[in-house]
C-alpha cells in the first residue's frame, strides 16, 4: 500500500470527523436559543441520520479497521441514537468480496501447493466477507467439508495505519471533549489488533477455548464446573494467513426469519452465549474479545445450539485479574463497597477521588440487566439522567464550576484487561438487543465467578502450600504455632488469621495465614486489617488514660464538668470512672437507635447527642452491666469534650505515631485502604451452641444469648459496609492488624514504654503504609487554561470521619498537652526523653532491659502506677466494683490462683489483644470468621505453655460438657 493511499485515506478519516464535530457543536449553539422541543428533538433526529449515513459510506469506503468498529459501534444501542444502530447494523452483513483471483492465489502460496491438489470442491462465491478475510466453502481432497478463511492482500498494513488514525482521533476528542475518552479503548485494540492479523494464533486460541469450554470429545478433559453447551469448529490446518476449519451448517445470529422458522430460542441462544463467556473470562481466564453477532451461528437442528466462531481476537488475563473481575460482579450483585473498591484496587483501576456511591452506580449500570430494543431509548435517557446526577456530586465534592467538571475525569489509571472485558460485556448487551432477549447477566455470570474465588477459598492448608504467608519464622515457638494454624484451618476453624507475640520486649511471632474473605481468595498478609469488634474498647481506654496522664482529665470527675450536655436526666453524678469500669447505667442507651434505623450509628454527632440525652437506668457505680456499644460513644465523648481536639486527631497522637504503627491501626477507616480489609463470615457451628445456655445476669437485656444470633447476623452485614467501617465507633469498630495491637499492648506491659522498632523480618515494614492514603486529586493540581483550578486544595480539606489531610507539620510546633511535645518524626515523646540518661522508667529495670532504647526512648505514660490504674487496683480500687471482670476500660485476666496477671480486651467473634504484666508478655490474635474464639483458645493455650506463661482464665478450654461450654460462650459474649 503506498503513502499516496494512506494519505488519502487519512484526509477522509479526519475531514469526516471534523465535519460531523463541527456538525453537532453548531446545533449544540443553535439549540440554545430555541424554546421548541419538539422542533429541537427532530434536528437532532435528522443530525443523527446524516451523521450516521456520513460514517457508513465512509467505514464501507475505507475498509479495514473502520468495519470493525462499525460493527461494535451498532451493538451500542443502549448509547448510541437508533440512526446510527439501523445503518451501521449493515456492517454485519457480508462486505464486497475480494476477487476469487486474489484468494486463489494467497491459498496456493501459504499452502505450496494447487488448489486442485488441496480440494475436490471450492466454492467461489464467498460465505461472508469480513474486515480482515473472506470465508469460503470448499471439500479437502480427503473428503471432509470445511470452511477456509483467508485473508485480504495487504490488509496488515491497512489495519497499522487505521489504529494510527484512530488514536490520533481518540486523541483530538479527549482533548476537546474530556468527558469522552476513550484512550484506554484504543490502547488496548492497539495492543490486541495485530495479533488477529496471524492466523496461527486464531487456530491456536480455537483449539484452547474448545477444550476449555468441553465442545468436543476429541480432548480428554475433566467436565469443568459450570458447563455450557455450545459447539466450536475443530481446527483442520493453519498458516498465517490461511485457516480451514470444519464445516457447521448453521443459521446468521441476526438472520431473524430463518430462526424463528426453526424454533430456535432466542432466549435460549442468548442466555447459552453468555454462559459460555461467563465460563471463559472467571474460570478459564481466556476468552474471545469480539462477540458480534458476525461471530456467531446457531446450529439448525435441535437443540439450537449456539456455534462460536472467529478466535483472532483473545485474551488471556491473570489468575488475579480473574479474581477482582469476579470480586467486583460479586460486590456489585450485594451492594458490597468495599469489595468493589478492593477489586478496583486490585486490578489496577485507580480512582482520582473517592466516589464509592458513584462507583457503585457504574458497575451497577454495566452489570444491568439487558433492554430489549423496544426499550432502548427510553433507558439511555435514564443512563443519562443518572450521569448528569453524577456528575453533579462530581463538581460539588470537587468545588469545580461546569466547566471544569466536564475536563475532569475521575479516572486515573484504566487497566488495559478492563477495556476488553467492559467491550466484550457491551458487546453480548448488543446480542441481546439483536435477539429482543432480556438477560439478567448478574444472574447468569454470578456461578462462574463465584466458583472461581471459592474453588480456591476451599483449598485450605492441605491443598495450599501458600496458606501460611511467606514470612521468616522469628522462634521456635512461631513454627510451632504455625502447625497449629494449619490443623485449625484443615478443621475449617480459620478462614483468614494473624498472630503477633513480644516477648521482654522483642517480636517472638508475626504469622499470617488463610484468605481475606468468603469471597477474596487473596492471602492474609501481616499488613492486612482486621475489624475487631470489642478489642477497640482497649484502645479506646488508653486514649482516655493518656489524657488522665496529661492532666487534662480525672478519673473522679464528674462527666457533666467536661461535657455539660452530658448533665441532664439524672447523669450529673456519673463520673469517668463509672464509664470505664461498666457502671455507668448506661448500658442500653442507643439502643432504639440501633433497632429503628442501625445506620445511624455512623453519624458520630447524632450519637453523641443521643448519649447526651440519656437516662441511666441504675444508680452510678452499684452494677457492672457490660456497655457494649455505648461505652464507645461515653468516653468518645470524654475525650473530644475533654482535649478539645477531633477523636480521630488524639488517636494518632497518642497511640499511632508514638508506637509507629501508621496504616495500621484505626478507629473508622480512611478511604484508600479497602484493598487491605478482610472481610468477615461467620462460623456457624459456633452460634448453633447459643441454644445451650440461659439469661447472664451481667449482660444487658438487649445483649442476652437468645438475642445474640440475630444481633451477630446483623452486626455481621452491617459491618462489612462501607459507611460502617469509615464510622466512629469506639466500641467496636477499630481496624487493625495483629503486629500493631502487639506492639500497643507490648508498649503497655512495660508501663508505656514503647518497644524497639518492629522486626524488620515482617514485610511490608510496621508503619510504612500512609496512615491517610490520598487520591491524585489530593497530589496532582488540575490545571487549566494555564491556572490552577479551584478544585486544588478545597478536596484536601475534605474530612472523612474526622480524618483530614495534612500537607505539613511544622517541626517546632508543640501538641496542645502539657509536658508533650512533638519531634521531626512525628513521634509524642516526653520532654527531655531524648536521652537515656534523662529518662527512667518507673522501674528502671524494664528500660536496661535493652541497650537499643537508649538512643530514642519514647513513654506513652509518665506514671509509675498506670498499670493499677488500667486495672483499678492499688490506690484505684475504690474506682471500680470489686472482684469483677472489669477494671477502668480493660477486662483484668486473673490466674488460676484468682490474682490479677494482666489486662486486654477481646472481641466478638475471637479477636483479642492483652498483656501478663510480670511475664512482659504480649499477644493479639485478629481473625475474620466469627466464632466464640474455640480458634483463638487454643492459640492462646498453645503459646502460654510454650512460653511457661500463666493462662489466663478467659482463654482456658472447659470440658465438652453442657456447661463447660456454656461457660465458654458465656465468657465470649463479654467480648
């Protein structure tokens, strides 16, 4: 092909596209000053017809690459007007064939031999006649009927040129109408295209896609799970440019007449093609990208069966790829946010901001159910009402003008192996509208992708090699623990797990094991974040005892002092200890709340207004009933009111960078990290035992056994939602990983002073993950016309749940607590710390312990009596009710000889994080699968014995017997 061809042919693309550009800009104009919408309605319409008739001529003119976009372009009904769909529909059609002379001699050259030495027939009038080749049928000399594929003289260098000028065009758009960008679209035919120029390759991929869906005996495979029931031509002989294949008589997908004639299905024939792609993409990960209906027949004897033809375009994508794709069909059929979030982050799409509802929105709209034709219209109007809403939240959570919002696209990074999968689900959406067929697709793909994930979810430790997390063993006691782990998970005990121990003040276990969810197959790593229910309690009380060591409050004050809204209904004389040590009377406050409309729970103002309103329902400090939910809102409330600062700031003040453990530890997650959540799943062998036991006078009515399944089903749904994990609530919904809660309690067991660096054996590193990831719209300034937009900065200021970004720090500026100041790390240290000399703990012999402390020593507290203070002994009995499981804010573990050894908090569900205070010991245990902790017992009893460590009492394991186990459950429910 000369340069003069593919100049000319290059003028005519581009001059098409400025026209018709120009074309509907000026009616845009226009349209604005007619007051007529039905006059305006039939200038579209009739823009619309030349338009479309403009790029026919021109597509059947040029050939080539402009044919098969022609050809996608007419299954769009759902986006593109009816005028376009009803002449580009004419590109499915047969083409002008090539001259017989040309196919004759392109076959004898890539064969080497006559065609009269090849076949006993040749028809010379060609099947169909495509973009790339034309389709005869002929009869091999050896008797079989076959179909032979041929491909046009100097096609190849048509096709490189055509995707040139296309990109170039994509490109014009884009910039001149940013809401259009179709760049990842045509990168990736970019990429793909010439591979369908060799037909070695099509063979190839026929062969795989037939053996992999199951379409002929000839291939000794197992039957596969989900199978579908079409037919493939078997391969008989390939070249470049060259391929015969066998013969199937079948009927044109779009040949309407001829099916109904035949009784075929149409439903049927659908519903089976989609099927067959369902199977392809999530179990074999390799699937045809160009399903027009050119590429499809339908067999003409019963049973119908569809015939996949035209293998030239395939992808193969990864085992991970296969796994977000699943992940993200699977959370946009149950409305899951924060595994469609995960599976973007997980495949590589990249947000420039965050948009859950809005995300959710286009998946929703992509995996919708089809629209017959007769329907089309009226539903591309909704689709484009519901983008103008969208956009609308777009321009408003940017403080963009309408300009602006129209050159910003949301997107940052598209992976290449969405765009096809996202042309090959519009094109079989196209199918469906050929056929008038209504398909549900979320009900027929969602089997092959759950199968996917669960087929390797089931593979637990005896089948995965990988189960355990590849990390270093850090002791003896580790690789014990991990035999452990695996006869647990062989027991279907665990799903996902992390175990972290110190020991004197060194990392003795960090293991990861298992999977991140009933339907996330991807590892447990030491970084992943867990909810942990209860065990934020823990750490909600060492916020609130940090400000007690800070002066800014005391522990005999009374609430209402601090938070004077707090003082009404009979309230004026609770004071903070009562809310620590469970006495308050509060217990059941918030509890209608939760019934009427549990969502609520997320609006950290209302709830604070609504435990500013309550009225206890036993006198102050004469009954310990556990606050399960409300205990987080009352010292919530204490610690905002009492240190003037947001929750969330005095949470990283006080525990997360001191302990740096940035990125892992949060109460109510920051948007960015949803690719590290596992999500939870319920053992339910465990809650079948409820039935066993009767009322607990120490727990509120609303949390008695008999409601406890139905409270744990809900607590279950709820907490996997997004706007519930992003919440505040200090009772029970901290995030963390079990190296970060170790080294909190490790830091807690030696009065506050924080260990040296976490083990450098654990990857990633402790406190290397930005503890408030940020979007490019936070680090990228939007510019335009050469200024920078107003959007720069105003989303940085955005707050989500109290979080909000900072740019800078200044290096002297000192934190709003006395005696604290901040140094260049962002640590909290005390003043004058900087040196060992200068600092001595209250027993000096918790800091000579390790000469590597001396260089940055770091307290969290200052008083030697902290640890009577946590558990309410010594000089602070008076403060809690004696002999119970409560102390102020941690649950005391007692020894089997009834003495207090430590303190902690568990979780519902099996969670847990304490410390043994002479024994310098530490441990946290997160896990996902909800049970009464019979996994984490065991772990607990395991490592003490190891170790030589009392058991403390809450983790013994009783006999099989009724009430041993009843004691057992009764003891998680305090979690």
């Amino acid at each position: 092909m000369g340069w003069g061809n593919i100049y000319r042919r290059r003028v005519k693309v581009f001059s098409l596209a400025v026209l018709i550009y120009l074309d509907y800009k000026a009616l845009q104009k226009r349209e604005e000053f007619m007051k007529n919408n039905e006059k305006s309605e039939e200038l579209w319409k009739r823009a619309h017809e030349r338009n479309a008739k403009r790029v026919r001529n021109m597509m059947i003119q040029l050939g080539g690459l402009w044919v098969k976009l022609g050809q996608y372009l007419s299954t769009r009904a759902d986006v593109l007007p009816s005028a376009y769909i009803s002449l580009l529909k004419q590109l499915q059609d047969s083409l002008p064939p090539r001259p017989l002379q040309e196919v004759c001699r392109t076959i004898e050259r890539e064969l080497g031999k006559s065609m009269k030495e090849i076949f006993l027939d040749f028809d010379e009038n060609s099947l169909a006649t495509a973009s790339i080749a034309q389709v005869h049928r002929a009869t091999l000399i050896d008797g079989p009927e076959v179909v032979v594929k041929v491909q046009h003289e100097d096609i190849k260098a048509i096709i490189l040129e055509d995707l040139k000028d296309a990109k170039s065009i994509v490109d014009w758009i884009a910039w001149a109408e940013p809401q259009y960008n179709f760049n990842p679209m045509i990168d990736e035919w970019c990429k793909e295209t010439p591979k369908e120029l060799d037909f070695n390759h099509e063979a190839e991929n026929t062969r795989t896609v037939s053996k992999n869906l199951g379409c002929t005996d000839k291939y000794d495979s197992d039957k596969s799970i989900n199978q579908v029931d079409v037919l493939i031509p078997e391969v008989i002989q390939s070249t470049e440019k060259v391929l015969i294949l066998e013969y199937m008589d079948g009927i044109r997908l779009n040949d309407l007449e001829s099916l109904e004639a035949c009784g075929a299905n149409k439903q049927n024939i659908v519903e089976e093609i989609t099927r067959a792609y369902a199977h392809q993409i999530y179990v074999d990960g390799f699937f045809n990208g160009d399903p027009h209906t050119g590429n499809f027949l339908v067999s003409k004897e019963p049973p119908h069966r569809p015939i996949l033809l035209d293998f030239g375009f395939t992808k193969k994508i990864s085992s991970s790829m296969k796994q977000s794709l699943a992940k993200m069909l699977l959370a946009t059929a149950e409305g899951d946010h924060v595994a469609l979030l995960s599976s973007f982050a997980e495949m590589g799409l990249k947000l420039r901001l965050d948009l859950p509802e809005q995300a959710m929105d286009v998946t929703s709209i992509f995996f919708r159910a089809s629209t017959p034709a007769n329907e089309a219209s009226e539903y591309a109007k909704t689709l484009n009402e519901q983008r103008t809403r969208n956009m609308k939240v777009l321009q408003e959570k940017m403080n963009l003008s309408q300009k602006e919002v129209k050159r910003f696209n949301p997107i940052d990074a598209f992976p290449g192996d969405m765009v096809i999968f996202s042309r090959v689900v519009n094109l079989l959406r196209g199918l469906s509208y050929t056929l008038n067929a209504r398909i549900v697709y979320q009900d027929i793909m969602r089997p092959y992708a759950e199968s996917v994930l669960q087929e390797k979810i089931a593979k637990g430790p005896s089948e995965n090699a990988q189960w355990i997390y590849d990390t270093p063993v850090h002791s003896e006691v580790e690789a014990k623990l991990r035999q452990i782990l695996v006869e647990l998970g062989n027991e279907d005990k665990i799903l996902g797990i992390q175990v972290c121990a110190y020991k004197d003040g060194k990392v003795i276990i960090d293991t990861a094991a298992g999977v991140l969810g009933r339907y996330d197959p991807r590892p447990v790593q030491p970084d992943s974040l867990f909810s942990v229910f209860s065990v934020t309690k823990g750490i909600t009380a060492g916020m609130l005892h940090w400000l007690v060591d800070n002066g800014k409050l005391n522990l005999d004050e009374s609430i209402a002092n601090i938070w004077p809204e707090f003082g009404t209904n009979g309230k004026n004389l609770i004071k903070v200890h009562h809310v620590l040590n469970h006495t308050a009377g509060l217990q059941n406050a918030l509890d209608n709340l939760r019934k009427e409309n549990p969502l609520l729970l997320t609006d950290w103002d209302e709830c604070l207004k609504q435990i500013a309103m309550s009225a206890p329902e036993t006198e102050p400090g004469q009954v310990q009933l556990y606050h399960f939910l409300s205990f987080g809102w009352l010292c919530g409330g204490i610690i905002e009111h009492a240190s003037g600062k947001k929750f969330q700031e005095i949470l990283e003040e006080a525990l997360v960078r001191p302990l740096n453990i940035e990125g892992e530890l949060y109460v109510g997650i920051p948007p960015g990290v949803e690719s590290r959540l596992a999500s939870l799943t319920i053992d339910k062998d465990d809650f079948s035992k409820l039935s066993k036991i009767g009322s607990l006078s120490a727990l509120p009515s609303t949390f008695q056994p008999e409601n406890i399944s139905q409270l744990v089903t809900t607590l279950l749904a709820l907490s996997n939602m997004l706007n519930i994990r992003r919440a505040i609530i200090p009772a029970a919904n901290g995030h963390c990983s079990a190296r970060a809660l170790a080294r909190y309690y490790a830091a807690l067991v030696d009065r506050g002073l924080v260990p040296p660096p976490h083990s450098s054996l654990s990857t990633p590193p402790l406190g290397s993950h930005p503890h408030i990831p940020k979007f490019s719209s936070e680090i990228t300034s939007i510019m335009q016309n050469g200024k920078k937009s107003k959007a720069v900065g105003s989303a940085s200021k955005k707050k989500e749940n109290g979080y909000e970004q900072k740019t800078k720090q200044s290096k002297d500026s000192k934190d709003n607590v006395s005696g604290r100041e901040s140094n260049s790390d962002g640590y909290t240290s005390t003043s004058g710390s900087s040196s060992a000399s200068n600092t001595s703990s209250p027993d000096n012999s918790s800091a000579s312990s390790n000469d590597s402390r001396k260089n940055n020593v770091i307290w969290i507290f200052n008083d030697p009596r902290i640890h009577d203070e946590f558990m309410g002994t010594g000089e602070y009995s008076d403060l809690v009710l004696p002999n119970r499981k409560f102390g102020l804010g941690f649950k005391r573990f007692s020894s089997s000889d009834g003495s207090f050894s430590g303190f902690g908090h568990s979780g519902l569900g099996g969670s847990t994080g304490f410390c043994d205070i002479e024994n310098r010991f530490a441990i946290a245990v997160t896990l996902n699968k909800i049970s009464f902790g019979t996994a984490t017992k065991k772990i607990i009893q395991f490592v003490c014995s190891e170790l030589n460590v009392p058991l403390p009492d809450e983790f013994s394991i009783l006999s099989g017997t009724e009430a041993g186990e009843g004691l057992s459950i009764s003891r998680a429910l305090f979690n």
